[in-house]
C-alpha cells in the first residue's frame, strides 16, 4: 500500500510539475516575464518530487524531459527579456533539480 501511494504521489507531482513548467515557459516569448507563481509551483514540485525519488534509481524521464525543456528555454530567453538574471537563477534552480533527480539526490530545505 505504501508503495502504491509513494507512486501516486510521484505521477501527481510529474503532473503538476508539468502543468506549471508549461505555464512558466509559454508565454516567455511573448511576455519575456516570469511567472512567477509558475515558477514557484515548479520549483515546489521539483523538490518535492527530489524527496520522493530520493536514492531511487529510476526517475520518470518525463520529470528530466521537462526540466530540461524548460532549462533550455529559459536560457535561450534570458537574452532578450527584461530581467536576463532572473532568468538565469531561474534557469539554475531548475538545473538543480535535474541534477539531484539525477544523482538520487534530495533538495535540502
């Protein structure tokens, strides 16, 4: 049973983290703001899946796809928006992340 709602937990946080990636990075070229409670929700769901997968050594590469994807964009963005330093802490949050997600690793709070 626990086993069974630790994967649960891990597929709503993939959802979410993936609901507020698309949210961050859709409106970036148009907008060339962060949104900034869709960055927030990412990051939440980042480090709360990072607790989750914790010396785990499969992670659903839709989780990495993601951050990747929105990494990427961010970097490429932070040339021609308002504030390329937000961008780019941004950027490196979620790149901290993938990394921990990466190395079985959990955010420290």
């Amino acid at each position: 049973m626990a086993g069974e709602m630790e994967m649960s937990d891990i597929e709503n946080l993939s959802r979410e983290l993936r609901h507020h990636i698309l949210e961050l990075v859709g409106p970036l070229q148009v907008t060339k703001k962060i949104n900034h409670q869709a960055f927030k929700g990412a990051d939440e769901a980042g480090r709360k899946l990072s607790w989750l997968l914790k010396g785990q050594e499969l992670v659903p590469r839709s989780v990495l796809y993601n951050l990747d994807m929105a990494v990427g964009v961010l970097l490429a963005e932070a040339e021609y928006c308002l504030d390329k330093e937000e961008f780019l802490a941004a950027a490196r949050a979620l790149r901290v992340i993938y990394g921990l997600l990466l190395c079985g690793e959990a955010h420290e709070e």
